[in-house]
C-alpha cells in the first residue's frame, strides 16, 4: 500500500491533440449570398456581390471589429489587476492556475522564453528574503492549550530505564472489554488490524498490577524518519524493520502529527473525523507488549526491554502543516501558527529525527511520474514545472519566501510539487526546536553509492548496534524498495531545459541548506 496516495492529485490536462499549438488560426467573412442558387458561377455576378457587400457584410464587419476591441480591452483590465494583486486570492485553499498562451510550432523547451521567467531575477528575489526565513518559535504553554487532552495523555517524564519514551498509564473498567475496538487505524489497515487481533488475544497477559491498580505500557517513538517524500525513505524503513531491537510501529506512514489527529485523511476529501492519541499510541503496542514482556523478566529473546527502540516513518511530517489552512478558514494567517515539530518536542524534547534528502531536481521529477495519473511526459512535466515557478515568483513578489512555502493556496495550485524541494526552510524550522545532534541529515545519492556506510551512520544516530554478520548481510543484500516503475522508465529523463530551470531555481535553496549543514554535498553541483 502507498500511502503516498494522501497526497491530493490534482485535475490533469486534458488530453489534446498532437497538432495543438501548431495549427493556424484564420478569421474570415463569407461574402457568398445565403440565397444564390446552386451552381452559378460567382464570377458572373459582380453587381450582386457589391450589392451585398455593401448592405450586409459591411455590418458584420463592423460589429466584429468593435465585439473584438470591447474584448482586447475587457482581458487587457483583467491582466493588468492580475498583475497588480498578484496570484494568491486567499489563504483557504482553492484551485487555480495561470494559462501560458504559445502560438504557433511553440514546443515545450520553448517556453523557457526570459518574457515568461526572469531566472537571474527571481534567485534575487530568493537571496534576498533570506531574512524573512526566521521563524518565531511559539510559546509551549500556547502549544499546549491547543489540545489539552492529547497533554493531559502523555506524561512529561518516561521510564528512566527503558530506552524508548515509555510510561504506565492507568487502566479503568472491565479487562475484558476491547481495547482496539474502535482504533480508527485498525478500521482502515487490514495488517494493523491483524496486529490488534493478535494483542487483544494477549492483552490481559501484559497488564501489571502496581499498589493494587492494574497499569498498560505504553510507548511513543524514540525516533522519527520524518522526509522528504521519493528520497528513499521507504527503503530505508523496511530496513530497518530487520533489526531485532528495532520495533516500528506496522503502519509506515501514519501521517498522524500533520493529518489524521486534525480529522483529515486526505485533504482532498475534507473533514473526516479525527484520530485521537490513544489510537496512534495502539501502533506501539506490540513495542510495547515487547518491552513489558522484558520488564517482568519472562523474556527469552536476545535483546534486553532498555535496548528496544521504536520508530515511526511518515514523509509528511517534515513539511505538511496544511491543516492548519483548513481548521482556521478564512482568518488571515500568512504561515501556520504551529508545525508539527512544536508539538513533537513538547511531549518529546529528546526525540531523534531522521531526514533522507535527495537532488531535488530529481526528487520533483521522481514526484511527478510517482503521483501523476495519466497523460505523463517530459514535456507536460516541463510545462507545469514553468507555470508552478511562475506562481511562486508571483508569491514571492508579495510575501516572504516562508510564508510561500507554507502557503495552502499556493501548494494547491500547483501542478508539482515545487516547494517540497525547498529543504532548507524546513531544516531550518526543525533546527529551532530540536538541537542539531539530535536532527540526522542523509542524502540519497550517499545512500545507493554506500549502502552499509549510510545505515552504520544511522546505527551509530540509534545507538545500535554492533550487528551480527548475519544481520549486516541481510540488510545490505535486500533489493532496493520503492524503485521507478517500468512504465515510467521508458518515459526517459526530463528535458535538458526543464533540468536547466530546475537547477538554476534550486540553487539559492542548496546553498543555504549547505550552509546551515556545513557539507558542500548538499550543494548537489550540477555540471
């Protein structure tokens, strides 16, 4: 299952034929008598032709001109308020898009046309709002209010000797009741429901009885892989499933720290319902059971309980605070009050947080074979890649280059996912949080170059390890997951001039990323 599929797709152009953008286009008035009789030869009747001419087709010329300058003039004041607003009409998200007119043998590459994007002048508008990236970090006793029971849940201190964020939490009620009965996660996840099936057949095992009260453990993740989505991320979690002291939760991306607990699934769809913390805390369980199991010493296994660790990998997390757009309508905010590392390092100051980057000139183009549905090519993913920088340099004329980026409106309109390649504006937003060793930065090209030196430094991150030459192997030789789809191999790379813009868009972005990194490979130098 992809669960990338939260991402909302967007309507796709219809298909068109192979000759539009090439055809002429020609107006014309016939002249020719509606009543003439058939085959008389026109030539032989001048008079008639003046007569006509003069009486009728001259009115039918004239109202044409004068219908045709009222228009000129009517799309002339709407282009001009157009660029005198701008292109962002609200913060509530809503679909809309600019319409880039060729005339005719335009092809794709030919829409690079400096009339259209000024590339030197929009990496300056870039550079310069360099000082509207800083973000103020809001207070945590506004983080709190904003769910004073998904707080009053999670306890501000964990067991000292598990390794995981673990704690007792109280139980009431009948022991025979279900748990897992109304996990909304269960009801939409045929594996996690199987998981449920099998706790519920051992759940009363694994209750403890502390001063006479009976007691549940349960556990948050002592790490998160967080992003960016087609950079490997995937493939670095089933990984890492095989582990023997790693337990991730069964569902990779439950998206619950940017949607689900907000009541959204998918965006596309509305308001659903929302997903309370009890039931994201249920995909820890087995963790959980694995942990108490080792606590009250009946555990056999390798690992020791304080050696479990448990993770949870969701690609939305890094950069997804939409719903934020969506709960608050139509109220005037131009960036997100909160994000989601706010409320991660409230209840979590000392979580670990993964991040797999790639080229992002790359990442855009794996991003669109990935999620487009139909009618894919280079040259329709070079047309939306120009208008989606169009739209942003709109925006960026008006506002700051964060308030771009988190933009709801904005994202919605465009075609591609432009802004996910904007990395350093999210590190920089999880580096005000959390400090900088507790934040694991990898590249995806480091990783398919060097399997085994990439997963040593993410063990090494984890404080696991040393592994068993049996488990090393078995990491190392597992084929790659999530790899390009056959049928979007033999659609080819992208146009060498979409790569071109790309590149030159992207450049200011790796730059800062580099900077704040302090590691020239996150310049990805294009030659």
């Amino acid at each position: 299952i992809h669960t990338h599929s939260d991402y909302s797709y967007r309507p796709q152009n219809l298909p068109l034929t192979d000759n539009f953008g090439k055809r002429s286009v020609r107006t014309f008035v016939d002249f020719r008598h509606t009543n003439m009789p058939e085959g008389l030869d026109i030539k032989g009747f001048p008079l008639l032709c003046l007569v006509n001419l003069s009486y009728v087709s001259k009115v039918k010329v004239i109202s044409f001109l004068v219908g045709l300058v009222l228009m000129c003039l009517i799309m002339a004041s709407y282009l001009l308020m157009w660029d005198r607003k701008g292109l962002l009409l609200s913060e509530f998200p809503h679909p809309f898009r600019p319409v880039v007119i060729m005339t005719g043998a335009t092809t794709a590459e030919d829409s690079l046309d400096r009339s259209f994007i000024d590339v030197k002048t929009l990496v300056k508008m870039i550079n310069s709002n360099e000082q509207n990236t800083s973000r103020k970090v809001p207070d945590e006793k506004d983080v709190i209010n904003t769910d004073p029971h998904f707080f009053s849940v999670i306890p501000r201190h964990f067991l000292p000797h598990v390794k995981s964020p673990c704690w007792y939490e109280e139980l009431s009620g009948d022991l025979g009741t279900d748990p897992y009965k109304n996990n909304r996660f269960s009801l939409r996840s045929k594996s996690f429901k199987n998981v449920c099936d099998h706790m519920r057949a051992r759940f009363h095992q694994n209750v403890c009885d502390i001063d006479g009260k009976r007691f549940r453990l349960r556990c948050l993740p002592y790490f998160y892989i967080i992003g960016q989505p087609k950079c490997g991320t995937t493939d670095l979690f089933h990984r890492l499933l095989m582990l023997p002291e790693l337990k991730f939760n069964t569902i990779k991306e439950p998206h619950w720290w940017t949607r689900k607990r907000f009541g959204y699934i998918r965006f596309k769809t509305g308001f659903q319902e929302r997903f309370p913390i009890e039931d994201y805390l249920d995909l820890f369980d087995l963790a959980a059971i694995n942990i108490q199991v080792g606590i009250s010493g009946n555990s056999s296994g390798e690992h020791r309980a304080n050696e479990i660790i448990t993770g949870e990998a969701s690609a939305s997390t890094m950069w997804d605070n939409q719903a934020w757009s969506y709960l608050h309508g139509n109220e005037e905010q131009t960036e997100p009050p909160f994000l989601a590392q706010d409320f991660i390092h409230a209840v979590q100051p000392g979580a670990k947080i993964i991040i797999m980057l790639r080229d992002p000139v790359e990442r855009l183009y794996s991003d669109y074979l990935y999620f487009t549905l139909a009618n894919k090519s280079a040259e329709d993913f070079h047309q939306k890649v120009v208008e989606c920088v169009q739209l942003f340099q709109s925006c960026l004329s008006e506002r700051s280059l964060r308030s771009c980026v988190y933009n709801t409106s904005l994202f919605n309109a465009m075609l591609v996912r432009l802004t996910l390649g904007m990395y350093f504006v999210f590190v920089l937003d999880w580096l005000t949080v959390f400090q900088r060793e507790q934040i694991l930065v990898l590249r995806l090209e480091d990783y398919a170059a060097n399997l085994r030196k990439t997963l040593k430094t993410v063990f090494d991150f984890l404080g696991v390890g040393p592994l068993s030459e049996q488990v090393e192997a078995s990491l190392t030789k597992r084929p790659m997951s999530n790899t390009r789809r056959a049928k979007d191999r033999i659609l080819g790379p992208m146009l060498p001039a979409t790569r071109n813009l790309l590149s030159q868009f992207y450049q200011p972005f790796n730059s800062k990323l580099a900077n704040i990194l302090n590691k020239k490979a996150f310049l990805w130098s294009y030659s």
